[in-house]
C-alpha cells in the first residue's frame, strides 16, 4: 500500500535526535513523495537532514525540501536549488520549539524505492572556541557561518545564527573586530571579536548586479578597506576605521576589479580584473593622484588571480589559479617593486576555476611569517 505520510499533514516525527529511519516508498510501480517532521529541542541552533535511497548514480536518489507550517518555505534558497542535488545532505539553522518539515521528493518510480534518513543535531552553540580556529560564512541567505578546528580533523565547533551572507570577511589581529559583507542588505558590518554585537553598519554596495562585496584588513593601518567585484563599471573601494567610521570612498577609473588590497601606507590599490579580464596584470592605482601608475606584474598565461593581500611587511601575495588542466594553484609573494620573493605551490582546483568559486588567502597570526589559504 502507498505510504502514508505523503503530506504535510501526515508528516512522521523523527522523534528525538540522532534519528536513523528506514522506509520504503514505492508501491505498485509507483514511488511517493513523503514528509518527515522534526521539532527543534532546547539548547539546539542547528541540525543536519540526509535523506538518500539507491546508489550515488542509479535507482531512487530523493531530493529534500525544508518547510515550516502550512506549506511556507522555510530557506528558499535551499529549496529552489536542491533539485540538482539528490541524495544531498542538508546542514539548517533551527529555533528550539520550532518544528521543520522535511518533503523528500521522488527522482522517479523505481521498484524498490528504499528511503534512508539519518538526523543528528549540531554542536553545542556554547562550545568554547580555541584561538586560530576558523570561522566561515554562508554567500547564501539564512544559513549564517561555521567556526572550524583547525587541528581536530577540520571539525565543526560552532555555528552562529544569525550571520550575514556574503563573500567579504576579514579580520583586524589587533582588536580582533571584524568587518563583513551583508550582500543582501548592500551593507557592511563591523562586529566585535565574539560576533555577538555589531559595532557599526555602513550602506555599500548594490547587489549582484554590480558584484558582491570584497573585504580586506590592512594589519599596519589597522582598518579595513571594502571594493564591489565587478565585471562592468568603475569598482569603488572604501576604507571603514576600527570604530566603523572614516568610510572614504575611492572610485576607480577602469572596468572591472576581481580581488584587491591596499598597500600599507594607504596610497596604493592594487587590484586585478581591471578591464573586466579575469587573468589580468596586477594594476596599481594611485590614491593620491586618482590615476594609474605603471603595472606591478604582467599576467600569468592562462592563470586568474582570486585574491591578494598585503602583509605588514609591505610585501604582497597574490593567489593564482589555472584556467586549464591540471588548474594548479599557488601564490606569490611581490616587494614592491614587483619582483617575486617566493611562490607557494598549493596543489590543483578541485572545480573548473573561478573567481565565484572560494579560493582565498587570508592573515596568519603570526603575520607576516605565514598565511592561510584555502581552495
């Protein structure tokens, strides 16, 4: 017979967590779509769902879709992409005393169709976070941000809810604050070291239109400075204090810009993608003289440059990724005279490169002896 939790309204409880539930959903050829329910406990800020039937390449593969009561959308983000992701885990915020629910759509009629779900909730969200983890953000709207050990296996620690989505992150060593990039309200927002409070919110940016928000610490300066991605239109940077003021803005006289820094005495931007390349020469502009001054390397055949930084010895690296097998990744380290100090080899992207995609260095605290990247 059909199974019966084939609506909202008949939704089964998964009861308490961890949960591992097997069904079976097909019946005369047929193979339903189901619906599971979960009602968040106490103390609890996150919980992962996987719902996977069949092999990774054949047989029933279902699709999972998050609501909340009376058929309202829980993250639609998540539910307009997962179609292209069956047999997907997924990793939700949750409100304790919230109850979620979880439709698992069919791929096809398949005979057997074999439904397996597994459900454990998330780390403590007062779990004591050691100093050098790391913390990461969502770019989409309503999943908020990861702190990740970095010496227990990569492990999740934390999560913190709710945290602005966007691509721009960095961090001042000093005073710990950290400016972030909030591409869905055009905003940045600079927050104390804990993420707990927002010190300041500037307006910037205009949405993916125009790119989403890059954002980037000067350690010497001891502020940070944010510019709009761009493929088309003159980019504009702006410096935000460790208070949250001083917000000048720079514009640009060149189309494009895909990663940048600032140098450490705040004269100079370098800046590649000028012209709407993503394999570009790093430029330089002036800030004094708001014009350019003669190029700090050319360009990398078949090579983009994802991101740069300028570390507090006025030395900058710049992070390279091949457009074609084998994709190898590595970073450079430039003085200021262009001349290359040291590369670093990293290894090779694991997806067709791009410059949406997150290949990013960022500061070391022992800065500027090291750094971190990630691809």
């Amino acid at each position: 017979m059909p199974p019966p939790n084939t609506t909202q309204g008949t939704a089964i409880d998964l009861g308490s967590l961890p949960a591992l539930v097997v069904q079976q959903v097909d019946d005369g050829g047929i193979t339903f779509d189901v619906w599971y329910k979960y009602t968040a406990a106490s103390g609890e800020n996150y919980i992962n769902v996987w719902g996977y039937g069949g092999t990774p390449d054949s047989g029933y593969q279902p699709i999972i879709q998050v609501w909340l009561a009376g058929a309202v959308q829980y993250i639609a983000a998540l539910n307009s992409s997962v179609g292209s992701f069956p047999n997907r885990p997924i990793q939700i915020p949750v409100t304790p005393g919230v109850t979620y629910y979880f439709e698992f759509l069919t791929n096809g009629n398949f005979t057997p169709s074999n439904l397996t779900i597994s459900a454990i909730t998330g780390p403590d969200p007062l779990t004591a976070v050691p100093v050098g983890s790391l913390f990461v953000n969502d770019d989409t709207d309503g999943f908020g941000g990861a702190f990740i050990s970095t010496t227990v296996d990569d492990d999740v620690l934390r999560f913190k809810f709710p945290f602005p989505a966007g691509e721009g992150i960095d961090r001042l060593l000093t005073s710990g604050r950290v400016l972030v990039a909030d591409h869905v309200n055009n905003q940045v927002k600079l927050y104390n070291p804990q993420l707990s409070t927002i010190i300041s919110t500037i307006a910037f940016g205009s949405g993916a239109a125009a790119g989403r928000v890059l954002i980037r610490a000067n350690q010497t300066l001891n502020k940070f400075f944010a510019a709009q991605r761009r493929f088309t239109g003159n980019p504009e940077v702006i410096s935000v204090d460790v208070d949250g003021v001083d917000a000048v803005v720079t514009t640009i006289t060149t189309t494009g810009l895909s990663a940048f820094s600032v140098n450490n005495d705040e004269t100079l931007i370098y800046l590649a993608g000028s012209g709407g390349v993503n394999n570009s020469n790093i430029k330089v502009w002036n800030i004094g003289t708001a014009s350019f001054d003669a190029d700090l390397v050319a360009s990398v055949a078949n090579h983009r440059v994802s991101d740069m930084l300028m570390l507090s010895d006025g030395t900058l690296l710049a992070m390279y990724v091949g457009t074609f097998s084998p994709n190898d990744i590595f970073v450079r380290r430039y003085n200021a005279a262009g001349t290359t100090l040291n590369t670093y080899t990293l290894g090779t992207a694991v997806t067709i490169p791009s410059i949406s995609f997150g290949y990013r260095i960022a500061f070391a605290l022992d800065n500027p002896a090291s750094f971190w990247a990630t691809f």
